[in-house]
C-alpha cells in the first residue's frame, strides 16, 4: 500500500487509523518490534482505557 492508498482509505474511513512502517512485504518478520509497538498502541488507544491490551 503507498500513500496514496493510504490517503484513500482515510477518506473512506475516517476513523480508521494508519501506522506507516518502513520495511519490506512482511513487516512483522523484517521490522518486528516496530510491528509489535505499532499493534499494542492501537490496542490501547481503541480499547477502553487500554484494559485487556497490556502484556505481562
């Protein structure tokens, strides 16, 4: 997906959230700490108050 696809669904979508991640096609085997950060800040910010997204 470019930005232009980006921008796109965020017109169509406007609630829906985009984390660019620069790496190549699986990004969660090329850049997997960043993927992971990325998952985990989505949880908490679209989960009540973060409950249930934190890992111990």
């Amino acid at each position: 997906m470019d930005d232009e696809d980006a921008a796109q669904i965020k017109r169509l979508v406007p609630h829906s959230h985009y984390q660019k991640i620069h790496a190549n096609h699986v990004i969660h085997m090329f850049k997997p700490r960043q993927f992971v950060a990325a998952v985990d800040a989505f949880l908490l910010d679209t989960t009540s108050a973060g409950e249930g997204a934190r890992r111990t």
